[in-house]
C-alpha cells in the first residue's frame, strides 16, 4: 500500500509541478508588442518578466541576446542598432516562447500633454477624408490610458500598436498623426507615435523627480517630492499631481528607445507666467535624464488664443514663457495664433499644427537644409526718434501682412509704461511701430492679449510670436 501512497504523492507533486510550469510564461510590457516600430540607429532595449531564474533569448532578424530573469523575474537585453525598414519578427524564448509580428523601424516620438494633443482625428477639422485617405501602414500609434500613479510603475495596461489605416485613425492624437504623417512623407520612413496625454492635466504630474530637482527655481516643490503625489478626498491618487502621470503613463515606457518628443499643454497652467518656463526645463531636463539622452529633441505648441475670460495678458505670459523656452537646446515652437478660435479652447485646425513641428524636427533633428520651420521670432529692438525698430530672426522670404491689410496688435510706451496701440510698418526685415502720442518711445508689445490674432507672418506662411520687449 506504501507504494500507491508514494504513486499518489508523485501524481499530486507532478500536478503542481505542471500547473506551476503551465502558468510560468514570458510576459512583456505593452509598449513591447506586434505591429510596434523601434527607433532606428539606436541600440534596441528590449525587457520583460518570466520565472526568476529563467534563461531568455530574445532574437530579430540577425540579433540575439540572452539575459537571466532576477530574484522578482524581470530581465532585460539590449540589441544593436537597425536600420529603417521591415516588417520583422521578433521571437522571446524563456519559460515559453513569444513571438512579435510585423514590426518595424523607422522613427518614436512621445506624443504628449493635454486635450489639444489627445484631439483626435475624427474630432478635428475634415474628419471624414482625413479618415478615408489614412491608408499609411508605416504609420504607427499606441495609446497610453489615464493612470495617475503613487509610485513608479513598470508597466501600464494598453491595446497595443495599431497600424494606421482608415478603420484605426480616427482615434489617433490629431496633432501626433499629421507631424508623424509629414515626417514619414519626407523621410520616407515608419513613424511610431506613442500617445501618452490627458485632457486638462497641469505640466507638474508629467515631470519625473529628477526634472525638478534639476531646477533651482522649483526647490519647494523639489523638497516635497517625498509626500507627493497627494491624494484627493476619496483616498485616490490625484492625476494633478506631481509625479501621478509621469509614474503611471511615462515610466512604463523607458527604457523603449525613442527620438524625441512632442509637447502640447500650457492652458491648465494659465497665469504663472514665466514660472511656466522653469517647470517647462523641469519636464525636459527630466524627460531627457530618464531617457538617458542630454540631446533629446523636444518640440512644443505655443497655445493658440482663446477667450480665458480674467485679466488679458494672462495668456501673453504663457507665450512669454514659451517663447523663452527656445533658449533650451534641441527645442522648437509651432506658432497658432493665426489657427486658433478664440471661442473653442481646442482648435479644430490640427493638420498645420502637426506641420508646423514637423517642420522643426526636420529641420533641427533629421538636418534638412532649406527649410523655413519658423515664423518670425523678436530679435532686438531700436530707438529711432519717435520710432521703435523691431528687428526679427526667421523671417524667411521677408516678412509679409498675412491679409494684405496693415498690421496688427502693435503697441508701444514711452517710459512711463503706458501703452497704446500703434502703427506699424514693414520695412525689409524690420517692423517700425510708432504712435503720435508716443514722442519717446521705450517699449513694443505684440499680440501681448489673449484673444490677439495678428497678422504679421513670413512669406512662406509661417506666424510672428507674440512678444515684449519690456520687463515692466
């Protein structure tokens, strides 16, 4: 009878044993995934979780590499740099073996912000032909769901990768779909774009803790970061946060090579001014140190105008911050203030504003020479008599009334600061503003309202900035 005991013993010990082997299996992070596009010229980080202990070899195309799955079973390998194309397989093989299908290589970018960025095509202007036309397969986009987080978080639950066609676009981030769709029309390349944004979120919860800790200027938010992210009324984590976003919809995704990023928010930090810039070096020096890359390119939206209601410079100090923001290197602007609608806070127009930073990286990130990716830009400023001289950078063709009617949104002071609306006249490269009533002058402001939309651009259809050349 000992020896049945003993048989059963075996059977039951053998019945754990396979249910223990059955449930072991190689799991991955979604962003890691069929149809996803990894960036080239980059060595190519690929990471999971299975038993610890286990032996996995994670192979594509010609590349393998084999790590040790640790004491909490993740591992990781790292692959080397591959040129744009495809499809290609990529086959894990641990406890059990997974394989990857249609994937490629080309260019990431990070799509991310508040509500203009996560726009979506079928709700921006001329949906139905965008959608209809949207037959691009090297196009790539990913959606990252709303998860405010405590602490950092090394995966986030997604649908995966889809393949950008008429029947998946409508979804896409508008503004990260038209700047993916130039690019790839001009590199002739994949694009992957990774739509990582959330409506009405303020810049602090994107920001990991390195980024505020880089800025001298956000030492009290810096020195808190250990009682942060705050909870709200109900115990829940707070998504505005600092910290909540970046935990919980950023850190799952690194260390997924990518070329950069594209920024669109700003109006849930309306007012602070040029706090805005500080937290803006947060958000970069942050994103570029988790990432590992000091250079890595960040393109941005300066907010288009909107009827905010409230004082109405409020607005002209977000432009302020933003157009400061060029002085951090590998930064670029979309200009909007000629394709806004001062009445709806999400302009319906996202096709120009794709362009528009499209524009820039090709022309800062992928060097193509010849290309005016700018509107222009205040330079300097000189007294003449009772005329003020502003003199611009990126005036392109020359700098052009974008009506044909004579410019807008001009003032000027003398030095008892007290603007008032000016005339203003294109003279080459220059704008000479004056007033009667300024003999003078000190001071030039333009477009310094909310609702300003002005017309002064280049001739290759690109809008000024608004600008002061005042500290008062």
């Amino acid at each position: 009878m000992r020896w049945r005991a003993n048989l059963v013993g075996l059977l039951v010990l053998s019945a754990v044993l396979f249910t223990v082997t059955a449930s072991a299996a190689v799991k991955l992070p979604s962003i890691i995934g069929d149809n996803m596009v990894l960036q080239r010229d980059r060595a190519v980080p690929v990471w999971g979780w299975d038993d610890a202990g286990a032996k996995v070899t994670v192979t594509l195309g010609e590349a393998k590499a084999t790590a040790t799955a640790d004491s909490n079973g993740r591992w990781a390998v790292e692959l080397p740099a591959m040129k744009a194309g495809g499809p290609h397989t990529m086959t894990i093989e641990g406890t059990d073996t997974v394989t990857l299908k249609n994937i490629l290589v080309g260019e990431v970018w990070v799509c991310s912000g508040q509500s203009n960025m996560e726009w979506a095509v079928q709700s921006s202007d001329n949906p139905q032909q965008e959608i209809a036309a949207a037959n691009h397969p090297m196009i790539r986009h990913i959606k990252i769901p709303h998860v405010p987080m405590d602490a950092p978080q090394d995966n986030v639950p997604s649908d995966g990768w889809r393949v950008c066609s008429p029947e998946t676009v409508a979804g896409f981030t508008a503004v990260g779909y038209y700047f993916g769709r130039h690019l790839s029309k001009e590199l002739d390349v994949p694009v992957g774009l990774i739509g990582s944004n959330w409506g009405g979120t303020r810049i602090e919860p994107w920001t990991p803790p390195v980024g505020f800790q880089s800025v001298p200027a956000l030492k009290d938010i810096a020195d808190n970061l250990a009682n942060l992210p705050a909870k709200n009324a109900d115990g829940k984590i707070n998504h505005q946060s600092p910290l909540a976003l970046y935990n919980g919809m950023i850190h799952p995704l690194l260390p997924f090579a990518v070329r950069g990023a594209i920024w669109y928010q700003g109006e849930s930090n309306n007012g602070e001014g040029m706090l805005y810039y500080e937290k803006k070096k947060a958000l970069i020096n942050g994103w570029r140190s988790v990432w590992n890359d000091p250079n890595m390119p960040f393109y941005f939206v300066q907010l288009a105008p909107f009827r905010y209601g409230g004082d109405p410079t409020r607005l002209a100090g977000i432009w302020e911050a933003q157009l400061k923001s060029l002085d951090i290197p590998h930064t670029g602007m979309a200009v909007t203030v000629d394709i806004g609608n001062v009445t709806d806070i999400h302009p319906r127009n996202k096709q120009d504003v794709g362009k528009r930073l499209a524009l820039w990286a090709l022309a800062k990130t992928y060097g193509q020479t010849g290309l005016v990716y700018s509107g222009p830009l205040y330079k300097s400023l000189k007294i003449d008599g009772n005329k003020a001289i502003v003199s611009f950078e990126h005036v392109g063709g020359g700098l052009v009334s974008r009506d044909s009617q004579p410019l807008t949104h001009f003032q000027i002071a003398g030095e008892n600061g007290e603007f008032v609306a000016a005339q203003a006249e294109i003279v080459g490269d220059t704008v000479v503003v004056s007033a009667e009533s300024v003999a003078k002058p000190a001071a030039v402001r333009f477009a310094w309202h909310q609702e300003a939309e002005p017309n002064l651009s280049n001739k290759d259809g690109l809008p000024a900035s608004p600008f002061r050349t005042d500290s008062w």
